[in-house]
C-alpha cells in the first residue's frame, strides 16, 4: 500500500461567524481493488485495533460496514460478537448528518471537508449522545477509484466536561438558563443546527420551544435568509392547506387573487411550524410530500412548485402516542424528527429561576423606561428569591414570566420584590388528594357498623365479620 495525501486546503465559513479549516480527506490507494482481501491483511487489522479512535470501514457503493474496530463498538453500545457487516452505517452510527449531510458523501466525491469536524454518534438504538470528532479517509483502488471510507471518531465526553467546568454557559441565543439540562441542550443545538435536516422540537407549554426554533435558524447557514413561523393551532381547519401552500384566484368562495403560502414565503430560508401535532391528517400527507420531494402544489392549481426549505416543527403533545392512536403519521413523524430536541420542563431546572427571573425583571424595567414611565426596582429580597425556586412552576417559563411581571407592577419604586408581591399574581393550588391509611380505613369501618346498630357491639361485629372481643379490642386501642 502507499499513502498519497491530495492536496488543497481552504476555510469553511459558519453562519455564527466561526471560520473552520478545511481540506480534502486523506487518500489511501491500495495496490489490489479487492477490499476484502484488503482488509484481511494482518497489517491493516493491526492498525485499525491499535489506534486509540473508533474507527469504521465503509464500502463506498453499498454504505455497509465491511469493519469495526473494538473502540468503535464500545463507543457505539455494539456487542464484541455482533455481526455488524449486516448493518448499512447509517443505522449504526446514527447520526444526524447520516441523513442530509453525511462527511463521506462528501469526501467520496472530492468535497473538502471540516479538518475539525463534529458529529453526534446515537448508536443502533439511539439511546447515547456521543459528541465525537470525526476525520475521514478515503481507500481507493490502483485505478483511483474509491473503494471504501474509513471514519476515525474520538470521543469528546471528557473534552465537554472539561470546557463546561471552566466556562459554564448561561445562555445561547436569548435561551438563559446554565442548569446541567440546558448545557445538554445547548450542545444538541450547536450540533445539529448547522445540518440541513428537519428538526423536531417537544416539550411542555410554556418551556420556550419558540426560543429552541429560533437557535437553531439563528446557528444555521440559512440565518440570513426567510424565516417564518406557523403556528398551526391557531388557523381556521379549513384554511390550513391554503395558508402553508398557498392558492389561486377563483380557488375557492372569497379567494379573488393569487396567493403565495407560508412555504413558498420561506424558499431557500426556514419555517417553524409551531403545534405540528394539530395538523389534520390530510394535511399531513402534503407536509410529508414537501419533506420527502421538496414539492408544493397550490389549491386550485395542478402543477407542483420546488421549495428548498429547512423545516423546523414544535409541539407540546405527547407525538409517540398520537401516532400509535393514529392521530399522527407515522412516517410523517419520522421524517421531522431527524434531529430530536427535548426541552426540559422548568421544575426540572429550579437553579435557572433565579437568572430567569433577573432577565424578565430587567426587560420590564427597560420596557417602562422606553414608554416614559421609569421605575427602579432593587432585585428580589433573599425570602423572595426562596419563595421563585420552592414553586413547581407547572406553566413553566411562561407563568413565571407572568408572574414577575405582575410583582414589578405591584412593588413600590426603589424597593426589592417581596413574597407578597410574586405570591399574589399565584393561583391557589388545589390540595391533592391523600389515599387514606389502613388503619383509617378501619375506623371508619368501625364506627359505620356502630351507627348502623345503634352501638350494639356484639350486631356490629357480625356486621364487620369479627368477634366481639376483637372489636371491643380493637375499640380499646382506637380511644
């Protein structure tokens, strides 16, 4: 064998402004075009075992993995005596990019590629999160033609940790919050935002899933092109087709001109579509068109139109059970969810309140200036900031946002939030219910027979089925 390194070198220009080295992928050409014979050399088994990275054989023209290194099977959750030749990579590595952006697609046909590049490993099952750095080698054989990729990946767990302990971030794009949950977010975003895959975003009302959609345009190579929000909850059922695809005139009673939709408002840049879950079924089928061919057809028109758009959906609805009740479609679901974000409820993050809180207090405090009518508010009291993380917050970033907003009308100027201005704007929680003890049980038991028989204890333990020495008992001990 003799390695040959192809030469060219460039910069890959980021939408968040960060400029990544790039260059073309190493090139390995290989003295015989027989991969398997390749592969079985002691040599190439001893490097692929000896090198301290995952490392991945995969055959050019079928994507199946023709070897797997014992790094990348533990790294990857695979067994040691898993056949993995019987797995295409893209079910194996899982990643984000498999779908819309995969770095061997790229190399293979003479793209330059990140010299730093970043990918997001789910393994078989998608049950990890292995933030890994990834580089790329080409196998060609003796007439140059490419044979197989080879993807090295070195797991960055340890590096993230490292970089989160010396600088914490408290916020990403107008998203505060510096909880452990919201770091995992924050890195999710980062990952998948750059990729041109569907991005399916879920979570509680209240959480700020707006704000999640919002980053991942904000960090996406199309931040600076169309950006517009659905919300698919709030359109008249009988006007949804018309709205996300548009219509021409004479289509229907009121439709008296031609009329772009919301997809075609948001060619060549992104659409949120908020409430995804409420979409009818029919509907449903012509978004799944969009997604799979990149086509929408007009109402009233007979010709589809190409849209290049990425799509970003939100919902607060439990989706996995719409789709097993067939409220959902199922290849539909699949098709958004190429990347999943799961935004975590506020109750699971109590130590954000207290930046949250700051953040909306300062808005409001901005807001009066702006319309001539400043007011200077000192913070929150100790007993108030006790009070913001000792609440369940069951409307989440919401209610709390309403919540301090109602306690900077209410606060005199000059003076810190008190207890009684939060806890005013706070409806009185219903008490839940205690399933009674055994033992009451037993009393009420007790004293129903005795009602019943006018306390007559030998008729009322017939009534109970014990004997009147038990009851009298039984009795005794009760007082």
């Amino acid at each position: 064998m003799r390695l040959q390194h192809r030469r060219g070198r460039g910069i890959l220009a980021t939408p968040a402004g960060a400029r990544w080295p790039v260059e073309r992928p190493l090139d390995v050409t290989l003295e015989d075009s027989d991969l398997d014979r390749a592969l079985a050399h002691p040599l190439v088994r001893g490097l692929l075992e000896a090198t301290s990275d995952g490392a991945v054989v995969i055959d050019a023209s079928t994507r199946q993995i023709r070897a797997i290194n014992r790094r990348a099977r533990q790294l990857l959750g695979a067994g040691a005596d898993e056949d993995m030749a019987v797995h295409p990579c893209k079910t194996t590595l899982n990643a984000p990019t498999c779908l819309d952006a995969c770095p061997l697609t790229a190399a293979l046909i003479g793209e330059p590629v990140a010299g730093d590049l970043q990918v997001i490993y789910r393994g078989r099952g998608g049950d990890r999160i292995l933030h890994a750095r990834t580089r790329m080698i080409i196998l060609r054989g003796p007439d140059g033609a490419p044979l197989a990729g080879v993807e090295l990946f070195s797991d960055m767990t340890e590096q993230k940790s490292l970089q989160k302990a010396l600088a914490e971030r408290r916020s990403l794009h107008r998203i505060i919050g510096r909880s452990n949950p919201m770091q995992t977010l924050y890195d999710l975003i980062e990952q998948v935002a750059p990729y041109d895959i569907p991005v399916l975003i879920t979570g509680e009302s209240g959480v700020g899933k707006e704000r999640i959609a919002d980053a991942v345009q904000h960090l996406s190579d199309r931040a600076a092109r169309p950006y517009v929000k659905v919300n698919c909850a709030a359109i008249n059922p009988s006007l949804v087709e018309s709205e996300l695809f548009g219509h021409t005139r004479g289509a229907f009673t009121g439709a008296n001109r031609d009329r772009r939709g919301s997809f075609e408002e948001a060619h060549t840049g992104t659409i949120l579509l908020d409430e995804v879950g409420e979409l009818p079924l029919g509907l449903q089928a012509k978004l799944l068109r969009v997604l799979q061919q990149g086509e929408i057809q007009r109402v009233g028109e007979d010709r589809p139109r190409l849209v290049d758009v990425r799509v970003v959906a939100a919902t607060n609805r439990k989706i996995e059970d719409d789709v097993a009740a067939g409220h959902f479609r199922e290849d539909l679901y699949y098709r958004l969810a190429g990347a999943r974000l799961i935004v975590p409820p506020l109750r699971e993050r109590l130590s954000d309140v207290p930046d949250l809180a700051a953040h909306f207090l300062g808005r409001f405090a901005d807001d009066a200036r702006e319309r001539g009518r400043p007011k200077e508010v000192a913070g929150f009291s100790a007993e108030a900031r006790e009070w913001l993380v000792s609440q369940e917050w069951r409307g989440n970033v919401r209610e709390l946002e309403n919540v301090v907003r109602l306690a900077f009308i209410r606060v005199p100027d000059g003076r810190p939030i008190a207890v009684e201005q939060l806890a005013a704007g706070q409806p009185v929680q219903p008490k839940k219910a205690v399933a009674p003890s055994l033992a009451e049980l037993e009393s009420q038991a007790i004293e129903r027979a005795l009602e019943r028989t006018a306390g007559n204890l030998s008729a009322a333990a017939r009534l109970l089925g014990i004997d009147r020495t038990t009851l009298w008992r039984k009795l005794k001990k009760g007082g």
